[in-house]
C-alpha cells in the first residue's frame, strides 16, 4: 500500500512539472502582437465557465496564440477568485482544463520531444574544438552573400491614356515616351478614372516580345485607382518598349517608355 501511494505521489509529482513546463510553452511559443483571428473576449470567458460546450476551433487557436492563451489564464485565475479566495492562483483549474481540452497537452508533448531531439542532436554532433583537415584547395576568406534587393519607388500617371479594346494596334504616336531606370523599382501605376479594381497583367514589349510581366490587383486609393507592383528592370536590355497594362476583360493601356543604362552611382544613363 506505502509503495503504491509513493509511486501515486511521483506521478502527480510528474504531471505538475509536466503542466508547469506547458503553461510556460504556450504563454510564449505563438507570439500574435496583431491578434489576428483572436476571438472575442466574451468567447474566452464562456471556454472559462464551461469549456466541454466551447467550440474546438477557439481552443485550437489557443494552442497556437499566446496572447490569448495568457488572457484566457487571467480569466481563469478571475473565476476561480470568486469561488474561493484560497483557490486563486491554485494551478488545479488549468490542469482540469488540460485534461478537458488535450489538444493543448499534445501541442506541449510534441514541443518537448522536439526539445528533447535537439538537444541529443547537439550532444551527439558537437566536439570542442575538432582538428582541422588538411586539404590543398586555397582558403577563400569569404563567403558569398546574396545581395537584398533594394527597390526604388517610382510612380507612372496613366490616367489620360485611352484604352484600347481588343487586338486593336496601339496608337501611341502623340504620346511622350517616360524614362524608366534599368533597375528595381517598386512601380506605382496611375489608372485612368474608373478603372475596376481587378488583376491586371502589366509587361514590357518590343517588337512583339515580352521582355517582363507580372500580375497585379489594382486598388482603390482616395478616389483613385493603382497597381503597385514590384519590376526587377535589370535585366531588360537597354532600349524603348511599350508598357502594357491589360485587363481580364482585353482592355489595355499602352504607354512608350526607355529603359535606360543603369550606374553604379545609381544615376541613369540614355540608351
């Protein structure tokens, strides 16, 4: 009997730790500082008073929001205050609600055996201090990096071209061809006054070839329509090409530009 209650005092002595160490888990593992998809304060106070009738999905995004899981935990602290003044910060109710809801309890299981592998993996894989092998290839002092790309903004006022409609060619003749820098720019496209909001394909052509295109959904700003979109120019050889702006519908908006000869100083340089 003595050795049954011992081993009975060793396992809640387990659960305890076990319960500590996933309270800890999920009050910091799932930063959200937006709190998107957070339910409702009043949601988080009925999972206190009567979580078995919760819906799951609010006790699935406490497993993986900590913001939430913390609030729920004040709540909780808060009703259990009301019932008894000595029960307030007892850890009874939490351990109650992990046995209620165990998909929390097999979210901390699952980070404590990544733990526990990553840790064997350290100790199994690190040596202070290996011998160095000898080879006879030269030392390259460093190693490569790839660049960010920085894109430059760059704004382009469509609204007085007219669309064309259909495989109709391009009448671009009175319009003034627009410097562009041979390099990234994060564009800016002005719209014509009531243009939808859509996805548009915006490309750069020549000669009937495409040297660039991207899609793109334009949106309504102020009163205004625009399509921002990222354009990594280059690439694109120096030269005039015309810029294209087509709707689902067929719709296009043509306007001539030159991409012009990037620096290194940054300043551009006519084609």
């Amino acid at each position: 009997m003595r050795t049954r209650i011992k081993n009975r005092s060793g396992l809640e002595e387990k659960s305890k730790d076990f319960l500590a160490f996933a309270r800890s888990y999920l009050a910091d593992a799932f930063p959200n500082p937006d709190r998107h998809g957070c339910p409702p304060d009043e949601a988080l106070q009925s999972l206190t008073v009567n979580p078995r009738a919760t819906e799951e999905g609010i006790t699935e995004h406490i497993a993986s929001c900590s913001p939430c899981f913390k609030r729920y935990s004040e709540l909780l602290i808060e009703v259990k205050s009301q019932k008894a003044a000595d029960e307030a910060l007892s850890w009874k109710g939490v351990s109650g609600w992990f046995r209620a809801h165990p998909l929390l309890v097999g979210a901390a299981l699952a980070c404590a055996l990544f733990i526990a592998i990553g840790v064997g993996l350290w100790i199994r894989f690190s040596v202070p201090n290996p011998p160095q092998l000898e080879t006879h290839q030269p030392h390259n002092p460093t190693s490569p990096v790839n660049p960010v790309v920085a894109y430059s903004p760059f704004s382009l006022d469509l609204t007085n071209i007219s669309p064309i409609r259909g495989s109709k060619p391009p009448t671009t003749g009175s319009q003034s061809r627009v410097r562009l820098p041979g390099s990234p720019l994060d564009l800016t496209l002005s719209l014509p006054l009531g243009s939808e909001e859509q996805t548009y394909s915006v490309s750069l052509k020549a000669a009937g070839r495409t040297f660039w295109s991207k899609s793109a959904t334009a949106h309504l700003n102020k009163g205004q329509t625009l399509i921002r979109v990222q354009a990594d120019l280059s690439q694109v050889p120096a030269g005039n090409y015309n810029l294209e702006v087509k709707s689902a519908a067929g719709i296009r908006l043509i306007q001539p530009v030159s991409i012009q000869v990037t620096l290194p100083n940054g300043t551009g340089q006519n084609p």
